[in-house]
C-alpha cells in the first residue's frame, strides 16, 4: 500500500510540472497580429527581390535601377531576420508573393521603357505605403517582443526607401502619394480601395487617419497595389 501511494504521488508530482508546461508553451504562442505581420513582411520581402531584379534589368532611368539594387539588398537582409524568427516561433511563412502583388510583378513583365519606370515608381510607393502601416500597426499591437523588435528594425528602412520613391517620383514627374499631417505617408490617387495586407482586399486606412487607402498611381492605369499580407 504504502507504495502505490508513493507512486499516486509521483503521478501527482509529474502532472503538476507538466501542466505549468503547457500553459508557458500554449502562452509562447505568437498572436494572430505577429504571425500575419512575419507572413505579410515575408511577402513585401519576396516582392520587392523579384521588382528589385526587374528595375535592374529592364529601367530606363538609372535611379530606377539604383533604387531596384537597394531595395533588393534591403529586403533581402531584412528578410532573413524574418525567417528566422519566424522559425523560432514556428510560424509558417508562404513561399510566394500575394495574388496582388504577384498582378504588379506580371504588368510589370509586361511594360519597358519610361512606361517600366512609371509603373515601376507607382507600385513601389503604394506597397511601401502600406508596409509601413503594417509596420507601425505591428509596433503598437504586437504582443511578441521579437516581432515588435523586428517591425522597429524595418521601419525606418521602409521610411528610407519611401523618401528615395517620393524624390525619384519628382524628378520623372510621377505623382506623389499625399502625406498625413503627421508626415506619414498616404497613398492618393484614385480614390480606389488598396488590397489590405494579404490581399483580403479589405480597406486599408492611411496611418494617422481614418481614410481609405486609394490604389496606386493616381492616373488612369488600374494598377493592383503590392500590398502586404
């Protein structure tokens, strides 16, 4: 008898430590905000390698491929940290660009010359528009600090990248999206909704305001906007 009741303790002893187990690992669990950020940042990340290559290969203006050469170097470096804490936390990232995207990269394909340019510029300032709403959204409601860490790293790159668009846009005559008052970008044009992140084709509201986000370009060519997911 006296051993049964050392071994119903030694049970009881073992479930005591596995159950705190558990609840640290169901708690280690990203939330549903930082897994769909590392899946959306992943994809900027793959699309802007691919329009990197593309700006490289087929620009006309040469700060279309100077700024293809950057961003593609960016994004890669970028990219790896998001991989690997993506590993860390077990989340699985997708292996391709979003659909929207992936619609930007084809016309892409598809133009030369200054039109290459112009598409080129266009689409790269509503994606990088709408990385940094993702970015900032991240930063003020992710609840995993290496993710949050993550999205503070990638900021500022991301803001980088805009300012050398909007500076490029300017010197070609490409219309700029409009700016917040706080000086965050918003993209303007069309008045058109931009696909939110993943391409739920939800609205995606400028940062610091409650408007839509127009699709990009601000002309008359639909252009999907490589948004994030």
């Amino acid at each position: 008898m006296l051993g049964i009741k050392r071994l119903g303790l030694l049970a009881a002893l073992v479930l005591v430590g596995v159950a705190p187990a558990a609840a640290a690992q169901a708690a280690a669990q990203p939330s549903t905000q930082d897994t769909q950020y590392l899946q959306a940042v992943h994809q900027v990340n793959l699309f802007e390698i691919t329009a990197g290559d593309l700006a490289q290969q087929k620009g006309q203006n040469q700060g279309v491929k100077d700024l293809g050469a950057m961003f593609k170097a960016d994004h890669t470096q970028l990219d790896q940290t998001v991989q690997q804490t993506a590993s860390q936390l077990g989340v699985e990232l997708p292996n391709e660009p979003s659909a929207d995207q992936q619609a930007v990269i084809d016309q892409l394909n598809n133009a030369s010359g200054a039109e290459f340019d112009r598409l080129w510029v266009t689409s790269e300032l509503a994606g990088h528009v709408q990385a940094i709403q993702a970015t900032q959204t991240e930063i003020s409601q992710g609840s995993e600090p290496s993710v949050v860490q993550l999205a503070q790293t990638a900021l500022p790159t991301l803001q980088a990248h805009y300012d050398e668009l909007v500076q490029l846009a300017n010197e070609l005559g490409i219309p700029v999206p409009q700016t917040s008052a706080s000086g965050t970008p918003s993209p303007g044009g069309t008045g058109t909704e931009s696909p939110a992140p993943g391409g739920t084709g939800t609205e995606s509201p400028a940062p610091g305001t409650g408007t839509e986000s127009p699709a990009p370009g601000g002309g008359t060519t639909e252009t999907p906007a490589p948004g994030v997911s």
